[in-house]
C-alpha cells in the first residue's frame, strides 16, 4: 500500500496460484521519488570494500561483479540492462553478493522499494500456471521500471523456475531504446542458480588434490564445465539462445576457513567482539563434504548465522 500496487491471492479451479500483483494509477503522493531512495554516485570504493570485507572465498565471482557493476553504474546512458547470472553451491554468497550490491545503489539498500526479489518456489510454484505467471510478471516488471529506471530485479532459484516463465524478461534485456513507452536500459537484472555446483566444486576439489592454491583458478577453468549445465539450468532459455546475459560467475565452495571467517563476520554484525577460538569451534561442528576429503562446507556460510545464535551462550 502506498506504493501504486497491491496484492492477492489468485485461485483458479480450487487452487491458488500464488500472488497476483496488480497495477494501479500512481499518482505523486503513492510514490518516494526515486532520487530520494538512491545514491547518484558509482558505489566504487564502497562496493570493493564489501566484496573485500563481507564476501569470503569468491576472488573470482569478485572481481567480476566489481567491474560489472562499477562499470554499468558510471555509464550515464547504457545500451542495455546489466544482467547477471550467479551460479554455485548452496551457502556460498550468490543472494548475499546481491544484497550488496543493493545496499551499495540504494540509500535504502535491500530494503528499497525500487528492489525487486522473486523466488521461483514461492512465487512460481505451479509448473501449469506459466501463461499466468509471464503475465504476471511482465506487468510488475514494466510497471515498476516506469516508476523508476534504475529499478533491480533479483531472480533466486533459477534452476526451479518454471519453464518459459523467464522468457518475459528477453525484450527487457535487449538493446531497444524503449518498449511502450518505457526504457528498461538503466535497469539491473540479477539471476541466481545453484545449477552448475557440482562442476564447479568438482573444479575446486582438483585444484585442492593438486595441492593448487585456491585463488589460482581462473575463470577460464570454470567456463567450459559451467556452460552445459547453466544451459540446463535455464531450461533452454531464450536468455541463452540470444545472448542476453552479459556475465555468467561462479561461486565456488566454501572450505572450513572461510566459515570461520563467515561466523566472525556474524559476531561483528551483532555488535560482538569477534572470536576466533569460539569461531573455530562453531565450525568444526559443522558438515563437510565430499567423503573422505571433507573439504567443503555442505551448507556453505548459509546456516552460519543460525547456528551461532543455537550455540553461542
């Protein structure tokens, strides 16, 4: 309420199809103006601290999204959307890295109403509702852009999205000026896949068993094995075939380390003073993988939080 939209719950034959958003006039006064909720400045030097700071064992996904981002947000009239695709393990920072990206374009971060977060589980749940669901979200899509051009679109669980649901968002990525009235080339589009995990911790394993340092991998060594299974995880999206995704970036598994550094992460963000020792302990307790290695956190930093507060005094 207040911000030109409202919600329901659509039922069709007994059963509900999720939430329906519905467009409704906007006038001055149901609206924040978008250069209120936002920083009009490139997030350089704060967005690299982040990633520095906050994001822990990904110097790949890093140095992508750094320049990506940085890149698209100084350009004061971009050719297209900047769209990225986040593939890895589960726990391993894809949501997180989005979320910073937010809090570093929007005075109001993640919480701005100008972020845009879709779970295909929660909001696409019923595989025989597509034609519902490009409706959908074609309408949320264009009527929030027209509301603001630097509008962020956060796609979590790509691998589980319906198939063709995604398809919508293609003319929106592409190079047009404008569509109905509405340019969509300030906009940012962010999808995030666990698909291409297994490849990718596959790759990190090898490097481990060769004894390789970790930040030795390259994109080049992930590209090759990640192309078929981002593929697959796009359900052959017309995304893929007409090249509308200007990056693909890895995740890469979490290893023991870099939990420890996640859980004091935590500590830190709940005004504690930072524990190595208790640090340690916390995450030797939890699971590893693969069997007999046990190298790589099962869950990745994505419990860490809960399991802190579980077990801290």
């Amino acid at each position: 309420k207040g911000n030109g939209y409202c919600s329901i719950t659509l039922v069709l034959g007994g059963n509900s199809v999720g939430r329906v958003w519905l467009l409704r006039g906007l006038h001055a006064s149901d609206k924040e103006k978008p250069a209120d909720q936002m920083q009009l400045m490139s997030p350089v030097s704060s967005l690299k601290d982040d990633l520095k700071n906050k994001l822990f064992g990904q110097h790949v996904a890093s140095e992508i999204i750094f320049k990506a981002v940085t890149g698209f947000m100084s350009n004061k009239n971009p050719k297209k959307p900047l769209a990225l695709s986040l593939h890895g393990p589960t726990g391993t920072g894809k949501s997180f890295v989005s979320q910073l990206i937010a809090d570093n374009i929007y005075k109001k971060g993640r919480d701005s109403q100008f972020v845009h977060l879709f779970s295909a589980t929660h909001h696409f749940p019923h595989q025989d509702q597509t034609a519902t669901y490009k409706s959908q979200l074609q309408d949320w899509i264009k009527g929030n852009v027209r509301n603001c051009e630097r509008s962020m679109f956060i796609f979590d669980e790509m691998d589980k999205m319906p198939p063709g649901v995604i398809d919508v968002t293609e003319p929106f990525l592409d190079f047009y000026p404008r569509l109905d009235g509405v340019s969509f080339q300030k906009s940012i589009f962010i999808f995030l896949s666990n698909a291409g995990a297994d490849n990718i911790t596959q790759t990190a394993l090898d490097f481990w068993k060769k004894g390789r340092d970790r930040k030795e991998i390259k994109l080049k060594d992930l590209e090759t094995s990640l192309s078929a299974s981002v593929f697959n995880g796009f359900f052959q999206s017309s995304l893929i075939d007409c090249d509308m995704l200007d990056a693909f970036i890895p995740f890469l598994p979490l290893e023991y380390r870099h939990v420890v550094q996640c859980v004091m992460a935590e500590m830190k963000a709940r005004g504690l003073q930072p524990d190595k020792d208790e640090a340690d302990k916390l995450a030797r307790d939890l699971v590893y993988f693969p069997k007999p290695e046990n190298v790589f956190a099962k869950s990745g930093c994505k419990t860490s939080g809960t399991f802190y507060l579980l077990h801290s005094d």
